[in-house]
C-alpha cells in the first residue's frame, strides 16, 4: 500500500464555482501532481440507471446516481497503490498530490474519506445562475431546469455532508467570487506545506 506516498485534495462545490480552475491550475504548479475530474465517470445518456424527470424530458444529472463512482473509486484507488517511482535519494522527498475535483465528490464516503484536504466552493444561487446560464452543456439545460433541481439538489447535497460531523469538521469552505489568482495561492500554500515527507 502506497497511500502515505500521496497528499489527496478534493475540490467540491456548486456548479460554475471555479472548481475546474483551481484543480487545473493546481496541477499546473505542482510537479508530478496529477488531477481527476469527476465530470468524467458521467454515465451515458442512454444508461437506464438515469433517473428521469418526466415532467422536464429529461435527465437528472445533478444526483450521485447519474455518474460512475464506483469507476472513479477504482481508477483511484489503482493509482494510490500503485508502485512509486523511483528517485533520487539525495533529493528532499515530497509526496505526489492528487487532485481529486466534482460537483458530488464527498457525497460518496469512500473517495471523501480519502481526502485529506477537502476544499468546498460556494455560490449565491444569483451568481450561479449568472455564470451557470452562459454556459454551453451537452445535453443542453432545458428552460426550469436550474431553478427545479440544479439549484435544490445542490443545496441538498450540502445539507448532507455538513450534517456529518466529520465532514463539517473537515470542510474548508471558500467563497467562490474571490478573485481565482487569491484563490489558487490559498490552497497551494496549504499543499506545500503538507506535502514534505
């Protein structure tokens, strides 16, 4: 087992938070850093484990059972235990950082109990639906869609994991209107401060 050899940093929150961002930036300033997006373990449209609205047409993509995260645990779980590289031992040793980024991602414990540092962003449901409403999805949100369930599901979701004592313990949340330059210094101060050895 290899898990001591890696710092895991989830990044969860509402919607156009600026989740992407900052994981994407993240691993762009920390070597050897990698970075998993959760958007990615999306079932496919056409899965019959979809949840339907039927008064909408169509699909609820905002709940945990629209997404594969069994998949995501897996894949996770294959490249912590994995064998490290090997380095030069005369250099300081640091531990790999994985970034771990979805809009659910401590809504399923398994992967949120692998968080070590676990970074919450937030929106104002105006500020969301103003950043949420010019963005292009595929499939495309349909008219009712955000104010019907994007809007309510996040908040139940965030009603979930604050009620875990554990989760609310661990949860630092950001406010996700700071300026993403302010953000990104924030947390990778935290990160380089965990990640000796």
């Amino acid at each position: 087992m290899n898990r001591k050899n890696w710092l895991i940093v989830g990044i969860s929150g509402v919607t156009c938070s600026g989740k992407s961002t900052l994981a994407k930036e993240l691993h762009r300033k920390l070597d050897d850093s990698i970075v998993i997006h959760q958007d990615n373990y999306f079932l496919p449209p056409h899965d019959p484990r979809h949840i339907k609205i039927p008064t909408l047409n169509h699909i609820n993509w905002e709940i945990l059972s629209s997404l594969d995260m069994n998949k995501m645990y897996s894949d996770i779980l294959n490249l912590i235990e994995s064998k490290p590289k090997k380095s030069d031992k005369s250099e300081k040793k640091l531990r790999r950082v994985l970034i771990l980024e979805g809009f659910l991602l401590f809504g399923f414990k398994p992967i949120s109990n692998l968080c070590e540092l676990k970074y919450f962003l937030t929106l104002t449901k105006e500020e969301c639906w103003k950043r949420r409403s010019i963005r292009t999805y595929c499939p495309a949100d349909v008219p009712g869609y955000f104010d019907a369930f994007v809007w309510p599901e996040y908040l139940k979701h965030l009603s979930v994991i604050t009620q875990d004592d554990q989760a609310s313990i661990e949860l630092i949340f950001i406010d996700g209107t700071m300026k993403s330059h302010e953000m990104i210094q924030m947390v990778l101060s935290k990160i380089q401060d965990l990640i000796v050895c």
